[in-house]
C-alpha cells in the first residue's frame, strides 16, 4: 500500500484476508485432500457461451468443484471471473441460460462460497451462526421458486468453542 491514509487493522484485511485464503489451499491447510493429490492453481478463462456440459467436464477434471445454476446448455455468467486464479478443490459457480435452479447441498460451506452462490441463484436468506453450513432449510435437489427464502444454521467446523463463561457464587 502507497501512502495509506489509515495505519489500523482495517486497511490491510481485505488484502490480507485474500492472501492468507490463496496461501490456505496452496499449501492444503484445513483441507480433506488425499496426500497423493498435488494442488494445481490455474487462471480461468471466460466460460460465457460455452457449452455447460463441456465446461463441466474439463473443470471437474482439473480438480475444480464446479457448482451448475440452471438447467440451460449454455453458460451465462460464472464465478470466479475471467482472470481469476484458482486452485484445486476451489468453487466454481456455472449460471446457465435455463429457468429451473435446483438447491444444492450446502452442508460444509464456508459463508462466503454460499453467499455468493445466494447472490448469483438471486433468492432472499437467513444466516444464523458462524463458520461452516451446518443446516439448511430447503432440501439438496429441491426446485428453487422465485420467492424462495433459504435459511442456513453455521457452526465453527473445527469444533473450536468460545469460551463458556460462569457465574461464581
């Protein structure tokens, strides 16, 4: 940063908070990869008018989660954008040109991954909680209507409690 016009925690987060996540999954820190996969990073391309199954397919085979939003045959939007920097077992959200957007199942995502994925299906949510989706009220393979209201409960996937506090007599 040049001549910041803040020196507080709050200036560096957004810069850091990128490196640390990139540095997280190069180095495979709180992941469930097998000691024989190796991480790949790659730098993603347009996908916009390609062919959604096509896409698919060269995606998961590189190790990319690849996240499908509609039925269509046709990719309309994606994220990450072009440009972007992935790595092995990152998300890769897909919007298609079709109508019908089924839920998927959300059970250990991080909040980021289903915010986005939130903003991109366009529908209203609820977040109770923090860390990892731990629940979530609209069933894996449920068709999504348009005003469809998704509730999600997170809890910290490490098992690391807070602190209880107690009263002493």
């Amino acid at each position: 940063m040049n001549k910041p016009s803040t020196y507080s925690a709050k200036a560096l987060a957004p810069y850091t908070k990128d490196v640390m996540k990139n540095v997280a999954k190069y180095k495979n820190m709180f992941t469930q990869i097998q000691e024989n996969t190796s991480v790949v990073k790659q730098v993603l391309p347009s996908y916009i008018n390609y062919s959604t199954d096509e896409v698919k397919e060269v995606l998961t085979k590189t190790g990319l989660n690849v996240i499908v939003i509609g039925n269509g045959d046709r990719i309309i939007n994606q994220y990450p954008t072009k440009g972007t920097t992935v790595v092995t077992g990152d998300k890769i959200f897909l919007v298609t040109n079709g109508d019908e957007k089924v839920m998927e199942d959300l059970i250990g995502w991080s909040k980021n991954d289903f915010l986005k994925y939130a903003q991109l299906l366009n529908i209203k949510y609820d977040i109770d909680g923090y860390g990892y989706i731990k629940k979530q009220s609209i069933k894996a393979g449920t068709v999504i209507k348009e005003d469809t209201k998704l509730e999600v409960k997170l809890e910290n996937k490490y098992n690391i409690d807070k602190p209880k506090l107690s009263q002493k007599d």
